[in-house]
C-alpha cells in the first residue's frame, strides 16, 4: 500500500478586520484539530514555529502576509483516507474563519 505525506498550514492569526487587526487564534482551537488528527491517523508532526508567507489577494488586489503552523500527517492512500481529510480541511476552514486551507500531499516511499 501506497503512503501519503499531508502537509497542512493551520493559519496563527484570523482574517483581518474591517481595520485591518489580526486576532489570533485561539489554542483550544488549535488543540482541538491536533486532537482531530491525533484520533483520525494515530499521529502527526508539528512544526510550532512560524511559517510566514505572502501572496497577492485576488479579489483586492492587495499584498496579504500570513503565518501558519505546519503540520505532517504520514497516511495510507486510500480513498477513504483521501476523503476523511477533505472533510477535516471543510471543518477547518469553518473554525479557523478561512476562505481555503492550504493543505496537500505527496506519495512516499519510507526507508
């Protein structure tokens, strides 16, 4: 059976407000996915330090800066598997206040 490495970038702080403030997330929000992910696969890896990044918003036309939590989650390919994480990420997006969770995956071979 074919493995998977997931990668998903959890955002650290809200959209911002009409303001233009960031609130950050909360950790009890953070808690719960790890729990989520903890129960769905048996593990993953976390990298708490931040992940900054920069993209063009394509409605504003604005330059947005982000940072994120990395997490790895190492899965069998399976659809079932495939289908519990698209459900994961729709949740995420809700709890986060997200318009799109960065969150993909490669096939892997392990040594």
């Amino acid at each position: 059976m074919q493995a998977l490495r997931v990668d998903a970038l959890l955002p650290r702080f809200y959209n911002p407000d009409q303001l233009g403030r960031r609130k950050s997330i909360e950790p009890a929000k953070v808690q719960q996915t790890l729990d989520e992910i903890r129960s769905a696969f048996g593990g993953y890896t976390l990298n708490d330090l931040p992940i900054t990044g920069s993209w063009l918003d394509p409605k504003t036309k604005k330059s947005m800066e982000d940072s994120h939590t990395s997490i790895w989650i190492s899965v069998e390919k399976r659809p079932e598997t495939i289908n519990k994480l698209k459900q994961l990420k729709e949740e995420w997006k809700r709890r986060f206040e997200q318009e799109d969770i960065m969150m993909y995956y490669i096939t892997i071979d392990t040594l």
